[in-house]
C-alpha cells in the first residue's frame, strides 16, 4: 500500500541558538537530507512544535495566551480528565549568578518519585488556603491545579533552559500575585529534607517550579494519520484526547514501514534532535543529522522514487513543512540552499 508519511523532527533545523552567527546546515555530508530539502516544496506551518501538534489534531490555537499543555500532557501522565485550569509546574534547579538567574531542567536532577511526592505534598500542605494542588505525576513533569484562569503568560520550558529566567517569567495583571508565591515556594523546597540529602550527595537542588503551558483541557481533538508513532507526551496526550493509539517511536524507517502495513498515512515525531540546540551541543546535532540521514532520510528518498511513499511531509518545528510527492525524482535541477 502507498502511503503518506508526516515526519515531524523538533530542531531539525535548528542553528540560532548554537553561536552568532547561526552555523550553516552542514547539507554536503547529509545527501539524503539534502536531495529531500532540494526537491520539497516549503509551506507555512506553526512556528513552534506544540503548536504544530495542535493544529495537527484539528484543535484551535488560542490567541495571545498559553498553549494548554499541561491539560494535555496530564492526560498521557495518566491524569482524568478535568474541566479545572491546569499549568504545568516542573521542577528545576535555578543557580543564580552575576549576570542573572540561570535554570536547569529536570534532565540534569535525577528526580525519584518519593521525592517528587514528598517536594508536592509540602507545596500543598503550605499552598491549600491559596487554593492550589500540585500533582508530581510524573517525576519530571509536574502539574498545579486552578480553578480558573490566573491571569498571566508564560514562557515555554525550553525556552528558559540554559538562560537567564529574569525576562522570562510570568507576565501579566495577576503577575504581583504569582512571583511572591513562587519565591515562597522556592524557601519551601530549599529547606525541605528532600533538598538537604541531595545536598549531601552533591546533587542539584530542586530549588525551583517553572510555571508553564497553562489553560483547561481542550475537546473536539482529531488524530492527524491512521498511525501515530512517538514517545512526547504532548503527542500521547492529544492522542488519548482523540481516542487514538499511539506506538512507540521506531528505532529506524523500516521498522516503521513494516508496523504501518496496512496503514494510509501516519504521523511519525522523532524527538532526536530537540534538545541539542537547546543545550548549544553543536556536535550532538551534527551527530544527529548524520544518524537521521542514515536511519530515516535515505528510506524515505529511495521509497519517493520507487512509489512506496505517495507524499512526505516533513516538519523541522522551523515554521515550514517541505512536502513532497513522487514527482520529486524529476527536479534534478534544485539545490537546496544551507543558509
């Protein structure tokens, strides 16, 4: 059966954020990447990767507020679902120095759950006359409860990671309220026992929540593709909203091509690369590329030209989507442009 592929591939793309200039897209080393790039016709598509999620399942996104991810990742966390204001509250290690604030995510903390459960069960005990609840269903990923909307805007986690947080904390007319509270907060954890062992194993303190991602949990979700194949929880979430199932990312484009057998289209996210330039690790993205070339791209080439593919979209979270048919074999003449 031919078949249509929604590749999505966060970061793929992306270079601003490794040096200034942005290094170029090393395309010579790649030539399946390169062949694709060259013969794909580019179209707008969501600036950012959770957008692109949204809009993929048929869900609206809303204007000037907050993408409603916790909502939806609490779902694939194995949360209810719930009509309440949810925002996501992940914990983070924040280290302050002479050029500012500086956050770490929870990658580099190595969160048990008794932990997460013990840090939570403090918060709420302190927080329950504010009419707050934190649940650390996920040791990583933890979410606060509201009964309606806070009235701030929030910046994404993996914006503030690796960067100075003083521009890029909650904004907005309740913004007097929510800094106290998350000062309070960051007094609690600090001198919880929790945060005085890991001292003593000289691990990074859990110092800190990042609110983020916040709004009630949307209706109406509509799976993009017959098989949908990843591990993001924003993914998994929208999935369970649609009542779709979702199977784990393949290890390589054939494994998908024999899972999605007697499938039309599927939506394949590979989070390879998403957080390489987050953490500026120019040669853990070159790596990457060169693997995805190897693993993913050179499938996808030769099935455009033999007709096992009837289209190819590509999605590298830059604001595009390259689409390609069969037809692509044919413009020999395209060079794609690294930049």
């Amino acid at each position: 059966m031919a078949k249509t592929l929604h590749l999505l591939i966060p970061g793929l793309l992306e270079t601003a954020r490794f040096d200034s200039p942005a290094p170029p897209i090393p395309v010579a080393t790649l030539p399946a990447l390169r062949w694709l790039l060259a013969r794909a016709d580019p179209h707008p598509a969501p600036a950012t990767t959770d957008e692109l999620l949204l809009s993929l399942f048929k869900l609206t996104i809303p204007a000037d507020a907050d993408l409603p991810v916790a909502a939806l990742t609490r779902l694939a966390d194995g949360g209810a679902w719930d009509a309440g204001w949810w925002l996501r509250a992940d914990p983070v290690h924040l280290r302050p120095d002479l050029r500012g604030v500086f956050l770490a995510d929870a990658r580099t903390l190595a969160i048990e759950p008794v932990e997460a459960q013990a840090l939570a069960a403090a918060f709420n005990q302190t927080f329950a006359e504010d009419g707050l609840r934190l649940d650390a269903l996920h040791p990583d990923r933890w979410y606060l409860r509201l009964e309606d909307n806070p009235g701030i805007h929030t910046y994404p986690l993996l914006e503030a990671v690796g960067r100075d947080i003083t521009s890029r904390l909650p904004h907005g007319p309740n913004l007097r309220r929510w800094h106290p509270l998350l000062t309070e907060a960051q007094m609690l954890f600090h001198n919880h026992p929790v945060n005085r062992a890991r001292e003593e194993r000289n691990q990074p303190l859990i110092n800190g929540l990042w609110l983020w991602g916040g709004g009630v949990c949307p209706t109406g979700a509509q799976s993009p593709a017959a098989g949908l194949y990843g591990d993001d929880p924003l993914l998994r979430g929208l999935a369970r909203l649609a009542n779709a199932v979702v199977t784990p990312v393949p290890e390589h484009a054939g494994d998908w091509l024999d899972s999605a057998k007697n499938e039309s289209d599927s939506l394949v996210v590979l989070e390879t690369m998403r957080r390489d330039a987050v953490d500026g690790d120019f040669a853990a993205w070159t790596d990457h590329l060169a693997e995805l070339d190897y693993a993913w791209f050179r499938f996808c080439r030769r099935w455009l030209q033999t007709g096992t593919l009837t289209a190819l979209h590509l999605y590298p979270g830059n604001g595009q989507v390259y689409s390609l048919t069969g037809a692509a074999r044919w413009r020999f003449w395209r060079r794609f442009n690294a930049g």
